[in-house]
C-alpha cells in the first residue's frame, strides 16, 4: 500500500512533544476527522465586520437593490398611509352616531353651548373638535369612498411589495450563485496541503450547508429587513404629526427593545458559531465512518464509533439548543416591552380623546401606528437568530475564501517543445513541516524510455517523489526539470497534461465504463476507447456485462471488484497516451494472472516513454532500467535489479525477507532501521 507522509494531527504533535501549528480561522486540524472533532472554531470574526463583508457581495447587483428599495419605499408609503385613512372613516362613524343624537335643527355651536351650560365640559371640547352634523347620521357615501380608497392603498402596497419580493429572490439566489463559483474556484486553486489538514465532510459542509444557510438568511432576512426599517420611519414620522407626546411614549420602548436584544444576541452568536462548527465536525465524522464502513465493522468498532457519534451529535444538540433558545427570548421579550408601551398609548391617547385635543380616529390611526412600530422591531430582533446563524456560516464560508492558494502559474510560462520525458532532480529538498526534514538534497536522473522504480520502507518519501514531479507540493530547495524545462515555470494543467498517473487507490466517477475510460481523454473515438480497453485486458470482463460499456457506475464503483476498477484506470491512462507515466502500486488490488497480463499490456505502455514505478512487490519491478532504493528522503541504493542484489545492501535485504527467509524484527542487522517488508 502506498504512503503518503503528512503533516501530524495535534494529537501526534502532541506525543511527540511538539506544539501543533495552528490553522486559519475556522480550519480544522489534522487527523481522523470522527476521532479529533469536538473542537470549536479557534475563534471567530467579529460580527460586524462578517456582515458588511456578507452585504458587500450584493454590490453587483445594485440597480436591482435600487429598484428593490425604491419599490420598497413606495410601497411601505402607502401602507403608513393606510391607518390615517381608516382613522378618518373612524371619525366619520363616530361623528355619524354623535350627530344622529344631538336635536335635528340645530348648529353644532348650538350643540357644544348646550352641552357647557349642562356642565358636560369634555364632551364640549370633544364635540367642538369633529365635525357633527346635529340630527343627521352617518355618510356612507363618504364613508364607502375613504374604505375603497384603504382598499386602494393596501392594494398596490402589496403588489409592490410582491414585485419587491421577486427582484430580492433573483439578487440574493445571484449572489450566491457566485458566491458558490468563487468557493468552486478557490478550491481548485488551493494547495493539497490544505485538504490534507481538512476532513472531508467538514469541508463539503462549508461548500453545501453553509453556503444553503447563508442564502436562506439572506433571503428571509433582506426583505423583512428593508420593510422594517423604512416601516419604522414612515411610521414614527405619521406618529409624531398626529401627536408628539404619543410619539415620544412609544419611543420611550426603542432604547429599551435596543438594550435587550443586544444583550441576547450577543450570548446566541457565540452558540450559533458552536451550532455550524459542530455540524461541520458531525459531517466529517458520518462521512469517514461510512467511507470506512467495512473496516470498521472489521476491527469490531462500531461502539467506538457510535459513541464518538453521539457525544459530537450531543455537543451539537446542546449548541443548537443553546442558540435557538437563546435568541428565541429576543420575540417575547419584544413583546412584552410591546405591549406595555401599547398600554401607555391606550391610556394618555384616551385621556386625550376625552380632554378634546385628539379625535377618535386619531387614537386609533395612533394605536394602529403603535403596532406597525413596535412589530418591525419585534421583527428584526426576531430575526437577529437568522442573522447570526447566516454570519457564522459566512464566516466559515470566507475562512475557505482567505485560504491561502498555491503559486500562481508564471505570466510567461515555458513550455516543453520537444517531449522526450526526461526528468531530472536537482538537489531537491522538502519537507512536510518545517521541524522535520523528509527530502534532503536529492539528485537523480530518469532517462526517456527508462522505467524508474522507487522502492523502500514506509514513509520513505516514494509517493512523495511523485508528487513533487506533478507540483502538487512545492519544492524548499533545488528544482525538477521535464525535458530541460523547470516545472516550475510552467503552467500546472501543461505540466500534469504530460503526465498519466495510476494510483494503488482506485477513483472512478458517476457514468458509464466508457466515460470513464475516456476521461482523461474526452474527444477520444469509440475505436480508441476501444483499443485501450483490450490493451488493459478490461474488454475481457465489460463484454459479460448487461449493458457493456454502458454500465452506469457510481464514484465508488461499488458494482465492480476492486481487480476491475483498477483495470479500467490503467486503461484511462493508456488512453491518455501521456509522455511521463506514473504507477502507484498499480498492479495490487489484481490477482496473479492478471498481474502478469497487466505487466504485458504496462510493457507496451511504458515503451518510449519515462516511468516512475513504485512497488513493494520487488517481482514487479526486476525488468526496470534504474531502481532507487530510498529510507528518510534519501536514496541510499540505485541501480539494476542484479546490481543491487550483487550489492548485498538494503535492496538486498529487503528483496531477501520477501523471498526467502523471514526476518526476525529483534534483529537489527537484518533489517534496516525504519524499514517493513510490505
């Protein structure tokens, strides 16, 4: 099995006396992604700063936002305009009723007189405010025209607001559609380093869930908010020309409402962050249990396993809870703080009604203004969980974004003019992390047409070898050449173009055999498809099947063996036909006989071309022009098959415990130090 160092998990670094080097914000750190979860966030943004930057995205989209707020405007407008109206069909009533009481024949001068002389003083003032008519009763010709006019007005309120409604759907669904292309992009221009330290399912539920999260905040929060707060103006500018006093009783609740909301919100977004780091975790801990599913029902961990589930799907539910209840006190709480100031309202706006200074109507146009005020804020604290929890999955979502990204291409890039496939190190040097050296001044040379196989311990830097050649980790001294050209001064998809890797971990893609023989040549004919495909012995086994090479195959390929799945990448990459040819450990998921066919249709592929091999089977590899035998980043042995088995060195030994003899681990002069038979 091949292996790939990386960088060591906290808890390694830990064991080894080492401090564990932290992440950007919101990473997680390495390891088992379901055995190191249960950590929140390192810390988090403010949420100020995370909110501008989440609203700066809309920027552009601004002439929808202008006609979003303009149709806003207009229609909040009308609405503010509407319990005015109804005040005055109020008053019509009212003064109808009043009036069919009073003696018909007589002047309402006449009237407010009689009611003074009969010591009646505030029906006086009342009376001598409206407009009554003594004797006649109420005007349903007015009346009927003031109600359609409310009808009218609430009417085209809502269209508008409607019309509103449907511009901010397309500007927050287009904001997020790019916000997605730009996590898509910045994730092919990450370094592999990143995803090494990354567990899978945290990172997948940055991509999906929170980006789901934010573009579910925004929508239900942008309108609201917008018709809120204009709903507050307009509102508070109607109070106060209908009366000043009332509007300053009401007011007296905003400073009170702004106190208390604060106050909670403050305690709910640190829960909230909790909620979505821990989704996040969970994530990463389902996706790598089923992934390992078999293995884990192999080694018999399934408690362990459920038990790691619950105590990170427990950590979630007390976050969850926290937040949602937390931030669930902000709407009665503005409630209550609502009704008291409605209270106030009812009782100065009655004194004043029965004092003459105010008519009916305007108490209850005021009562209803009183509501309109106090629900846009009780709406916008309502949605102060909405907010938070859309700003921590930002804040996640733009810790991805700030990652840093791998070199860019050059301006100017060489390219290879003439391919031989002649690769050459140049005392390279790298390492994982700084404190420990892997790689140390290698040099060597891989003639065109050569196969180069690499053989050595675990952890001996094979795979890492091959890395270094397609650029997926940068070099900390010396440099690679292909054909005489630095790889480094070349573009990435030119330089891995030239390459074809097979790795011991088979990959294949949702869709037919063919599309995925083809995939790294998509414009190839059916005849080439098929070519490859007898040359890599796989139209052998696609023959049998239903549907040929029509079968629908998922990611995994669970449909096949795993003999077969490694056969049809061999044949994705002869198909490829690439000048520089690197096999992981290729042949070890076949049986015998296949391997041996394989190791035929390999020959062909190899020809006139350079390849890297890496093996633990030394039986694969005796037929290679130069075999590097590596231990910690060195090579310490190179030469043909017989050469080094002439040598009686680590090649030697190595070759010896796989073949003859078993060698005892108590004996250090058998085996060198570092070193495993696999």
């Amino acid at each position: 099995m091949s292996e790939r160092q990386r960088p060591p998990s906290p808890r390694q670094a830990a064991a080894d006396g080492r401090t564990p080097k932290r992440l950007p914000p919101g990473g997680q750190r390495g390891g088992p992604g379901w055995m190191g979860a249960g950590m929140p966030a390192e810390r988090s943004m403010n949420f100020g700063p995370s909110a501008r930057r989440l609203l700066g995205r809309l920027r552009p989209q601004r002439l929808h936002l202008v006609a979003v707020i303009a149709l806003a405007v207009v229609s909040v407008g009308l609405s503010v305009i509407g319990p005015k109206v109804l005040g005055h069909a109020t008053d019509l009533i009212f003064t109808g009723v009043l009036g069919r009481q009073l003696p018909a024949g007589t002047s309402a001068a006449q009237a407010v007189e009689a009611a003074r002389a009969a010591g009646n003083h505030n029906f006086a003032d009342m009376l001598a405010r409206m407009n009554v008519v003594p004797g006649a009763g109420i005007d349903f010709a007015a009346l009927g025209r003031v109600l359609l006019l409310a009808l009218a007005l609430y009417l085209v309120a809502g269209l508008l607001l409607w019309w509103q409604g449907w511009l901010l759907n397309g500007v927050v669904q287009r904001t997020v559609l790019k916000l997605r292309a730009d996590v898509e992009d910045k994730l092919n221009r990450l370094p592999l380093p990143y995803f090494d330290r990354q567990p899978r399912g945290e990172l997948l539920s940055r991509v999906t869930n929170d980006i789901d999260n934010i573009s579910q905040s925004l929508q239900q929060t942008l309108s609201q908010l917008l018709t809120s707060l204009l709903t507050v103006v307009g509102v508070l500018g109607m109070m106060f020309w209908i009366s000043p006093l009332l509007a300053l009783v009401a007011l007296v609740a905003v400073p009170l409402s702004v106190v208390v909301t604060g106050q909670i919100a403050k305690r709910s977004q640190r829960k909230f962050i909790a909620q979505w780091t821990h989704t996040g975790e969970l994530n990463g801990q389902i996706e790598e249990a089923f992934t390992g599913h078999e293995l884990v029902k192999v080694f018999g961990r399934q408690r362990e396993v459920e038990a790691a589930f619950h105590a990170k799907n427990e950590e979630l539910f007390q976050a969850s809870f926290g937040a949602q209840f937390i931030s669930g006190i902000i709407m009665p709480a503005m409630l209550f703080i609502g009704n008291l100031s409605y209270v106030a309202i009812a009782v100065v706006g009655g004194l004043r009604v029965a004092s003459g200074t105010m008519s009916l109507g305007d108490v209850q146009a005021f009562i209803q203004y009183s509501r309109q005020f106090t629900q846009p804020l009780t709406q916008v604290a309502s949605m102060a969980n909405l907010l938070q929890s859309g700003v921590a999955s930002a804040e996640r979502v733009f810790a991805v974004l700030d990652a840093e990204e791998q070199s860019p291409d050059p301006v100017a890039p060489a390219r290879v003019t003439d391919p031989h496939g002649r690769v050459e190190f140049e005392h390279v040097s790298f390492r994982y992390t700084p404190d420990k050296p892997l790689i140390e001044d290698l040099s060597l040379v891989a003639e065109p047409g050569h196969t180069v196989a690499i053989v050595g311990p675990t952890g001996a830097g094979k795979t890492t070898l091959v890395n270094l050649i397609m650029r997926f980790y940068e070099l900390d001294g010396g440099r690679i050449t292909l054909d005489g050209v630095d790889i480094t001064t070349m573009r990435r998809d030119d330089l891995r173009g030239r390459i074809g890797m097979v790795l011991q971990d088979t990959w294949l893609f949702g869709g037919t055999i063919r599309d995925n023989i083809a995939y790294g040549r998509p414009d190839a004919t059916e005849e080439e498809i098929l070519a490859a495909a007898r040359a890599t012995f796989v139209d052998r086994f696609v023959r049998s099947l239903p549907d040929g090479y029509d079968t629908v195959i998922d990611e995994e390929g669970s449909n096949l063996s795993a003999g077969e799945r490694q056969l049809i990448t061999i044949a994705r990459a002869f198909l490829a036909e690439p000048s520089l040819l690197i096999l992981d450990e290729a042949t070890s998921s076949v049986d015998t006989r296949t391997e041996v066919l394989l190791q035929r249709a390999m020959a062909a592929l190899r020809s006139e071309r350079t390849s890297f091999v890496i093996a633990h089977r030394l039986s694969t590899i005796r037929d290679a022009d130069l075999i590097l035998m590596m231990e910690n980043g060195r090579i310490v042995e190179q030469g043909t098959h017989e050469e080094l088995l002439a040598a009686h060195g680590a090649y030697h030994r190595l070759y010896q415990s796989q073949f003859h003899q078993a060698v005892s681990d108590d004996d250090p002069a058998a085996v060198p130090a570092g070193s495993t038979a696999g």
